[in-house]
C-alpha cells in the first residue's frame, strides 16, 4: 500500500502534537488537583499544608484556590495578603472571591473601609447565588448597612433580597420579612397569618444556628 507524502506530513505533525497537547492538559489540571488537595488539607486542620498545596494553584491564576487562600490568611489576620488574592479572585469573576473582596470592605480590613465598594462586590457574587452574599446584602437592607438609606431599605429591591435569604433559612429574614407582614413594610399587605407563619420558621431556624455555635465552641 503506498502513502502519500501528503499523508504521511499529517501523521508525522499528529506524533508531534499529541505530548504537546497531553502537557498543556497535564499543566491545566495541576491546579485543580492543588486546589481539591488544598481543601482536603484545610477540612483535616492542616492549614499549614493547605496554604502550601493552594499558594501554588492561586499562583498559577485558578480563582477558587486564590478565594480559599484569602479566606486563610483572613482568618489568620494577613489582611493585606488576603484582599490581594480576594481582588484577583474577584478580577475572573469567582463569586467566592467576590464576596470576600466585598466583606473586607465593608469591615476596612486590609484595605479603607468603603461600603459602596462593598456593596458593589458582594451583590455581584448575591447576583450569582451565593448564599453568604445574599444573607449579608438582605441583613445590611435590614440594617442599614453598606450605605442603604431609608429610601432603598423600604424598597422592591431590598423584599427581593430578603425574600432570598429568607427562602434559604436565614433566620434574621425570617424574622425580618415576618415584621414586615405585620407591618406593612416594603410594601406589602399586613397579613398577621403569614406573620406568624414565618415567625415560626424564623424561631426554628435560630435555634438550629444557636446549636450549631454551640458545637463549634465545645470543639475548639
């Protein structure tokens, strides 16, 4: 049987191509593997080996390890060093990283305490589910905080934000939104039922939040 030269150019560029193409996919999948390592490490109290396994994924640009960094040296009070891999997290779009970013804002660590920059950060990752930025943007429209005024706090936007995180069992919602029904807030009809109802559910969802500090503190 008789090749073509043709033919045999492809086959010859093909054995060329292939280990390129199984580094690049073995060099993309480093991070990830780092990351999930990384995590392991820091569940099992090795923080130590954690940062180690995550420094380098986060390096290497992976968004979630630069957010679970972050959230490390928080913890551990690098603040500077924690807003830095926060913003680089948020810069891909990571809403772990958003919030992160956000949180450190609002509260003027590692960086001037701004909360409309806050604002701007955690309602981003809100806007993509992320039940810690939706808890937060709900109990700051509650509050007060992040530079709501009256007008915004009593507005269709902040029930729609509070809804959420009352759907998702945050208790202060619950307790806030079962308010509101009494009330009148954010525009609704008084409803003394519906109150009461989610009043309930507000009590219920407290004293499993209660328990769980609770346990937290009899492990340390």
């Amino acid at each position: 049987m008789r090749i073509r030269v043709k033919d045999s150019l492809k086959v010859f560029s093909a054995i060329l191509v292939l280990p390129l193409l199984w580094h690049a996919c073995a060099v993309w999948a480093a991070p990830e593997d780092d990351y999930r390592s990384g995590a392991d490490a820091y569940r099992g109290g090795d923080v130590v080996g954690a940062m180690e396994l995550l420094r380098k994924s986060a390096d290497a640009g992976h968004a979630p390890s630069q957010s679970l960094l972050a959230y490390i040296l928080d913890k551990a009070e690098f603040d500077n060093e924690a807003v830095a891999y926060y913003r680089k997290a948020a810069a891909q779009g990571d809403p772990d990283g958003e919030y992160g970013l956000g949180s450190m804002y609002a509260t003027g660590e590692g960086v001037k305490r701004d909360p409309a920059e806050a604002r701007k950060w955690i309602t981003r990752a809100a806007r993509k589910g992320h039940a810690a930025a939706i808890n937060s943007l709900a109990q700051a429209y509650m509050d007060g905080a992040l530079g709501f005024d009256e007008t915004q706090r009593n507005s269709a936007e902040a029930l729609r934000w509070v809804r959420l995180a009352a759907d998702s069992g945050y208790w202060p919602a619950l307790e806030g939104l079962a308010a509101a029904y009494r009330t009148g807030a954010y525009g609704l009809a008084v409803d003394v039922q519906q109150a009461e109802v989610l009043a309930v559910r507000g009590r219920a969802a407290r004293g499993v939040a209660e328990k769980r500090v609770v346990r937290a503190k009899e492990k340390k």
